[in-house]
C-alpha cells in the first residue's frame, strides 16, 4: 500500500511539468490576413499576381525576421516565392507579391506558405489556402491601319485564338472615341486558329482616339470582351494625283498622213512633198497616260479626259491605291500638232476631284523642197540640176526625181531619171536630170516617185524651157521676168498649203 502511494505521487509530479508546455501560447503569433488575385479574372499564359497581407499579432512576444514566403499549388510545387521581404514587430504587417502563369484554364486551389524567425531562433510557419479560377487566353489582336483625317481609311485586324478551346460569335469593331465606326463577325474561332478582317474608321481630326474591340463567347457560355488600343497615326489628307503623257511604245512614221504633194520646182521655190516610210521608228500615233496617285488616300472612278479641237474619247482608269499607276493609250493620229490639256477626273472618298496638265503634240512632219534649180539648154539637151532637202523632222525615204514625156521633150541618157533614197530631216541630196529637147518645147515635167506610210505616189510639174543662148544671163532664173518668177513662187506656196491640209486631216 504504501508502495502504491509513492507511485501516484510521482506521476502528479510528472504531469505538474509538462502541463504549462502543452498549454503554453506561442511567443511569435504569425498571420497571414488577407490574399488577392490581380487580375480578378486571370487568363492562361498571361502574369497573375497573387498579393499576401503578412501581419504579426499585437499580443506577440517577439519580433519576428520574415524569412520567406511562398505560393505553391495542391501537389507542393512551388510556384512562386519571396525571400527575406522584411521584419515585423509585434502589431506590423507587409505586403508581398508573388507572381506566376497558369498554362491551364479552371480552378487552381492553391497555398500561401509564411516562414520566419523569433527572437530566440524558433521557426515560426503559417499557411494560408488561395483559390484562383483561370480562364482561356482573349483572342490576341493586331492592327495594321493607314489613317487619314477626313477620309475613311483600311484598318486590317487579325484576330488570332491562343486558347486550347473554340470561341464562337466573335464580334469585331473599330472604335473612334466612343463610337463604334465600322464593325465585323466570326461565327467560330477555332482553337490556335486565326482571322483578318477588313474594316475601316474615318478620323474627324488628327486627334482621334482609335481601339479595336473584339467580343466572344468562350467553351463555357461566358460572354468576354478584349479592348486593345494603340498609337495609330492619323494624317492630314493629301490628295496628289499625277499625270504623265509622253509616246506610247513601239511607234512608227506617220510622217506623211497619206497626202503628200509635190509643189513648184523652181530653183528655191517653196514647193512641199509630206512623204515617210512606215516601217522606220517615228512620231508618234498614240501616246501613254500614266495616272499615278501620289497622296494618302485611295481614289476611285479615275476618268482621262483628253481636249483638243475635235472630239477624243475619254479612257476608264477606276481606283487607285496609294503609290498605284494605272495608264491608259490615246490614239492621236487625226489631231493635228496643238497644246492638249489632259485632265482626269476622280472621286476622292466622297468629293468630285480634277487634276489636268498639258501635253505638246508635235507630230514629225515630212517635206521634201528642190532648191538651187539650174538649166542649160544646149544642142538639143536640157541639163537639170539641183538639190532636194527635207524640211521636216521625219525621214523620207524612195525618193525618186525623173524627166517624163512632153511635147519636144524625150529623157536622154545619162540621166533620164535619179534616185535620191533616203534624206534625213533637216537634210539634203543633190540630184541631176538630162532631157532631148526640140525647137517646139515650151515645158519639160519633172515626175517625183516617193512612198508614204509604204504606198508608191508620183507627183508631177512642168517647168518653162528656155531657148538656146538665154542661159547666159545667169541660169533658170536668169532667163525668167520678175513677174514670172513672182509667180512661180506664189504657186509654190499655195500647193505647199494645199498639201499641208489634207496631210493634217490624215493624221
């Protein structure tokens, strides 16, 4: 008995020393207040920060060296953490931020572990559970705009899906200010897929606040919307439309526009002959318009509208981007040599526009001229000399001068007749034509063969013949008046004109 009464004394003395131990609060009294998610519907594959209220309650004993902090998901892996982020005295709290990315959609149940050190060296944990609900990524978009004030400009967005799942009517618009200026759909959006739309805004001013906003309904029903803005440059408009004419490719020689005539052949007469060859390079019959738009803005239903003193058809151009050339072909064939005034006619946006210029046609011409005309009459020969030059601009070609039959006029060799071929313009070739001549010849003609546009032409003029012994008094012209040679002359001017008219009306 006594034995059993010494043993229930020692375990009540052993109890009395563990007793304060089991019910003893600690010195360190370490909480975790508060956690928030940023942002407060987080997106896979997008920053997520999760924000800890640390605190160190007021009835602590002791100081406490926070000496980490760490976010970690249901399984224990670490997904984020802050070491050493501070101190806190009985009564203080801090704040720490731990960020992360979710790869996954859905419901993460997380935990916010606290660890740190009291004065005396014990460790000091607190944990906190964290839920965090993510969603798929937002279509990602991407804007390719050229803004013009005043104009209604392209803004090109392309609207991609980075989430593991479809989304479906998916609406896009493009907003200015507060104003939803042109919009546009997507029934389905496939998953890893993308779509570029098409659509356009028209800035009222240089100062305009222009955002794409893209609508869609997730897997789960949610409707969500995405806004994204950027620093889209608006221009003032500039409206610049250029005008080019110049000589279409691959022309060739209309020099003589089918008339041609051969004028009086006296020595230094003005007789003109409009000949060419169509086969050689030469003036022009069409010219190219070059419509180039040199401004900002897209401009639609360009028109050529040529002007000259007879009718030119206008020529359809339709729109032009920015930086665009489109040209067109006028056939000036039958327009004789003039400033035209070329115009196009567009609309830019909304307003009717004009732009003009001028163009020089000057066609190259063709005449051939028989100047320093000299005869000597001798012994029942006439010898004709002289030079033929070209007075225009054109080359002339199968030229041919010969002596043709008359009353007491026959050709005679040597010279019956002379082949001149080819004068450059502003060229000449001399020539020489002997003739058997009777007492009874009053004329001798003078047949010139040439070709225009390939087509063989023979004109033909009758010259006086002198009587043997008057050349002494100086050559043809020595042998005529003054009235005669007045004349001649005048008639070589009028048949130059002549010729020059119907030539015109050809080309």
């Amino acid at each position: 008995m006594r034995r059993a009464s010494v043993i229930i004394v020692a375990v009540a003395f052993c109890l009395s020393l563990v007793a304060p131990t089991v019910a003893g609060v600690p010195d360190a009294r370490l909480t975790v207040d508060d956690a928030t998610v940023a942002p407060d519907r987080p997106t896979t594959d997008e920053p997520t920060t999760v924000t800890a209220d640390v605190s160190l309650s007021a009835g602590s004993n002791s100081p406490v060296e926070l000496d980490r902090v760490v976010l970690q998901d249901d399984s224990g892996d670490r997904l984020a953490a802050a070491s050493n982020p501070g101190s806190l005295s009985p009564g203080d709290s801090l704040t720490v931020d731990l960020v992360t990315e979710f790869a996954d959609a859905g419901r993460h149940d997380l935990t916010l572990v606290a660890r740190g050190t009291d004065s005396d060296g014990a460790r000091v944990t607190v944990e906190r559970p964290v839920t965090v609900v993510v969603e798929d990524s937002p279509p990602g978009i991407s804007i390719d705009a050229a803004l013009v004030e005043g104009v209604r400009s392209p803004v090109e967005v392309t609207v991609a899906n980075p989430a593991v799942d479809a989304v479906r009517n998916v609406e896009v618009a493009v907003i200015r200010d507060s104003a939803t200026d042109d919009r546009a759909f997507v029934p389905t959006l496939a998953a890893g897929a993308e779509e570029t739309l098409n659509l356009s805004a028209r800035p009222t001013s240089t100062n305009d606040s222009i955002a794409v906003r893209v609508s869609y309904t997730t897997v789960t029903g949610d409707r969500q919307t995405t806004v994204r803005r950027e620093n889209l440059r608006i221009e003032p408009l500039r409206d610049d439309v250029g005008i080019d004419v110049r000589p279409a490719d691959d022309q060739t020689v209309d020099a003589g526009g089918g008339a041609g005539g051969l004028g009086d052949l006296v020595g230094g007469g003005g007789g003109g002959l409009q000949q060419g060859d169509g086969e050689e390079e030469g003036p022009p019959t069409e010219v190219e318009v070059a419509v180039t738009n040199f401004g900002n803005a897209a401009i639609e239903e360009a028109v050529v509208e040529p002007s000259a003193d007879q009718a030119l058809p206008r020529q359809f151009v339709g729109g032009l981007e920015p930086g665009e050339t489109e040209t067109v072909t006028l056939d000036l064939s039958n327009v004789p040599p003039a400033d035209l005034e070329v115009a196009v006619t567009y609309r830019l946006d909304r307003e009717q526009r004009r732009s003009t210029t001028t163009y020089a046609h000057r066609p190259e011409t063709a005449a051939i001229t028989l100047t320093g005309v000299d005869m000597e009459r001798e012994d029942g020969r006439l010898q004709i000399s002289g030079n033929a030059g070209n007075t225009g601009d054109a080359e002339v070609t199968g030229v041919v001068v010969a002596v043709g039959e008359a009353e007491g006029i026959t050709p005679a060799y040597p010279q019956r007749d002379y082949f001149i071929g080819t004068v450059d313009g502003s060229e000449f070739a001399p020539f020489e034509l002997t003739a058997a001549v009777t007492e009874n010849a009053s004329t001798v003609p003078v047949e010139v063969t040439y070709r225009v546009d390939g087509e063989p032409r023979t004109e033909q003029v009758d010259l006086p013949v002198e009587a043997d012994g008057e050349n002494e008094r100086g050559g043809f012209f020595g042998t005529l008046s003054p009235l005669v040679v007045g004349g001649a002359l005048g008639v070589s001017v009028l048949v130059g004109g002549a010729l020059l008219v119907p030539l015109y009306r050809r080309r």
